[in-house]
C-alpha cells in the first residue's frame, strides 16, 4: 500500500526492478495494479474490516497519467486474506514492522 495525496491506496506487485546505476547506487521500483479506491473496489464488513476487490482498478497502464510504479521506500506492507464469505473479496492486514538493524558485513575468512 501507498498514502498519497490524504488517501491509501492498495496494490499487489506485478513486477519487481532494480536499476543499478554502475555501482554508485541502485534503486528499486515496483510496478502494481492499483485498486480503484474511489468506486467499488474497497468495502467495510460488519466488523468495521477493509476488504478489497482487485478486479476493480484505477486504470490500465495504457495513458501516459498512468503511473504503475512506485519506489520501495515508499511502499508499505499489507496483507492480503481471502473472504471465506464471498471469493471475490480480501482482507487487508496492515502490519507494522519490527525495527530493522544494520549489523554490517561479516568476513567468513575470519576466525574469532
């Protein structure tokens, strides 16, 4: 999921890029098919749940407006679960990391 512009919007990723700029840095894209917010493709359940339809997208691709990616640092994690109740439909899990660490690299070469 993204927020942008005061709204979420949800996605599955379809693809996934690295751009490797010859070892100076690299960047990561992901390319989603956005689900249409505005219209049918997300409902509460009875318990207040957010489910979403993935058939209902905000666009194809085929405009130039269309913007399919994302970078990965703007990206959070969701959860997809499926509705028992009706097929078509998915619960969405948001989930809070843990924090990460950068513990550095370790040499195998080196005896302790």
């Amino acid at each position: 999921m993204v927020e942008a512009k005061g709204k979420t919007y949800y996605e599955k990723i379809n693809d996934i890029i690295e751009l490797d700029y010859y070892l100076e840095c690299k960047i990561v894209l992901f390319q989603c098919g956005w689900i249409n917010v505005n219209s049918r493709g997300l409902k509460k359940d009875r318990r207040e749940l957010t489910l979403a339809k993935f058939s209902h997208k905000i666009h194809k691709g085929g405009a130039l407006k269309d913007d399919l990616y994302i970078l990965s640092s703007q990206a959070q994690q969701v959860f997809y679960v499926g509705d028992e109740n009706d097929k078509c439909w998915e619960h969405l899990i948001r989930v809070k990391p843990r924090d990460t660490y950068l513990l550095g690299s370790v040499d195998v070469d080196e005896e302790l």
